[in-house]
C-alpha cells in the first residue's frame, strides 16, 4: 500500500436532497409559466378560423365586385345574380345585410339570420342591416354593417369577422372582433 498508483479510491456521489428540491422548484416555476401558453391555444384557434373567414370574405367580395363591374352595376344601388341568388349590391359590393347581401361572399346561403341572444348552433350565424355592432364598430346612415360570428357565440358577444358596406363609394371594411373569443 505504500505506492499510491495501486490505491484506487472509489467514491460515488449522488444529488443531495436540497439539490434535488431545488431542480424540482425551477421545473414547478418553468411549468407554471408555460402551461398557460399551451392550455390556451382553443382562442389562438378561435382567431384563426376567424383570420379565415375574414380573408374569404374580403376575396369573395372582391369576386363579387369584379362580377358588377362586368355587369355595369357599380354606381349606387343594384342587384346581380350570384350562384342563383339575387344579391343586392351598393357601389358594387354587397350591402351589410345578411339576408339580401353579405352572406353570399362567404357562401352561407342556406344560414338565417339570427337574433341578437341566439347562440349560433350552425358552424357559422350571422346578422346585419344594422348601424353598429356590440364591439362598437358603427358606420352612418345608409351605410350598414353586418357580422358573422362561430358556433357557440351570440351576435351580442365581441367575437367574430363584421362587414361594413358604407354605402358612399368606398370599398368595404372587413374586420375582425376577437375581445369575447
């Protein structure tokens, strides 16, 4: 034992209890503030099919627009036909009413119009030929706005995709209202 190259000392060292609180500590804080970001993501979706909806709309009215232009039907009021159905148009652009305009940019024909308290039990509702919507969102007379909002929701509640036809020459505007979703 007098040469020290021969000894080989085996020591084995694990975590201490307190180092192994400590790790379970900062994973409980990593946890606690990350979670959230991943248990929430139902709105983060919520937004997006709405982003979606706001962009078939903006394209449909656009296809629509085009289609009047054709048909010469893009100083004040006018209808064409569009798929079969009748849309009343103002500049060119449907009005903000859901049963006799906005409805067909985003081919939900076959959907009534819904009252302000209903809750939407299709995947998409609607209402419009109004002056302002529950966000706030309003335009003047004769203007008119209108909103399609998801299943679940209310026309009262503060989700959904709005249409404004303000009926005075401009293009219309089509916005999103996400403060309820």
């Amino acid at each position: 034992f007098n040469n020290p190259k021969s000894c080989i000392v085996s020591r084995k060292q694990g975590f201490t209890l307190i180092e192994l609180i400590i790790v379970i500590v900062i994973l409980g804080i990593l946890a606690v503030t990350a979670a959230p970001r991943f248990i929430d993501i139902s709105a983060d979706a919520r937004i997006a099919s709405l982003e979606g909806m706001q962009s078939a709309m903006q394209g449909g009215a656009q296809l629509i627009y085009g289609k009047a232009l054709i048909e010469g039907a893009t100083n004040g009021s006018d209808t064409i036909d569009h798929g079969g159905a009748t849309i009343e148009l103002h500049s060119g652009y449907p009005i903000g009413n859901w049963q006799r305009g906005f409805r067909y940019v985003v081919t939900q024909d076959l959907q009534s119009f819904s009252s302000a308290t209903a809750v939407c039990q299709a995947e998409w509702c609607g209402r419009g030929n109004q002056t302002s919507i529950p966000s706030g969102i309003s335009t003047t007379a004769p203007g008119r706005i209108g909103k399609i909002f998801p299943k679940g929701y209310s026309w009262n509640d503060r989700c959904g995709v709005y249409y404004m036809n303000h009926e005075d020459g401009r293009e219309p505007e089509i916005g999103l209202v996400t403060e309820d979703c």
